[in-house]
C-alpha cells in the first residue's frame, strides 16, 4: 500500500477534478490522508474523507494561517479528536521563512504564536498518541527541540 500523507483534496483547487484525483489515486492503490490548515476547515476535511473510500482525516492549524486561529482553537481541536479518530495531528509546524520575508502581517510576534500553537498541538498528539504532519520551513533546529521535549511520534 502507497499512502500519500500530504493532498489538501478539500481545497478549492480540486473543486474541477477532485473525483478524479481521488477515483485515480485509489485505482493506483494509494491512500490519502488530508490535513486541515485551521478549525476552519475541518468540516471540509471530514467531509472529503468520509465521500471518497481510502482518504483519512488529519486536524491541525497550519503555521501560515496563524493570523485566522482563534485561542479557542485548540481546546476545539481537542474535541474534534476526543469526538473523532484522526490519523494523525496535521498540518503543523513552524515557519521562520513567512517571518522573514515582507509580507502584510506577519512578524516576530506571529512567530512566537506559531511556536505556541505548535506546542499545544504537539502536546495533544502525544496525549492521544498520534503521529503529526509537518510544514516546516527554516526552523528546522526549533522544531527539534519541541518535538524531543514534548515527545511525539
């Protein structure tokens, strides 16, 4: 069995072909599993899934939508996995390149948020003992740091 860990099949980008990419994918014997980039779309996430017969649900807030989380996200996210069994925490991580190219709204500050996210999602993967779905970009040393500390798969 292929298992591609990484096909945001919900996006709008797929609305042309998504029954296509997913009729191929499972005619070539691949799983997919599909990460949410916010509380915001896990609906969306669970509702790919449960249409197509081989796609698997990851929840998680994506690093470059820290500007869209909500504090109240996690303990939503804890819910949804209390509620629903995922294969995995994602997308998660930390991104340093969004903080230091000049892009409207992202800074320092949404750096030190980033890594807060990070740390509660990481700490909820190891609590129900799931692994977790990376986006890392130039932060690679602090990702390390958090993942031995926290300890997850």
């Amino acid at each position: 069995m292929l298992i591609d860990t990484h096909c945001h099949l919900d996006a709008t980008e797929y609305d042309t072909d998504r029954d296509a990419v997913a009729a191929a994918a499972r005619n070539a014997g691949v799983e997919i599993v599909v990460p949410s980039v916010g509380r915001f779309n896990f609906d969306a996430v669970q509702q790919t899934c449960s249409r197509y017969r081989g796609c698997h649900t990851a929840y998680g807030m994506h690093p470059m939508y820290i500007h869209l989380h909500q504090a109240s996200d996690v303990a939503e996210l804890r819910a949804w996995l209390e509620r629903e069994r995922p294969v995995a925490i994602g997308e998660i991580g930390l991104d340093l390149f969004q903080t230091c190219i000049a892009r409207p709204g992202v800074n320092q500050a949404d750096y030190a948020l980033q890594e807060a996210l990070f740390k509660e999602q990481l700490k909820l993967a190891r609590d129900f003992d799931l692994p977790v779905l990376l986006h890392i970009r130039r932060a690679n040393d602090q990702a390390l740091k958090h993942l031995r500390r926290i300890g997850v798969k």
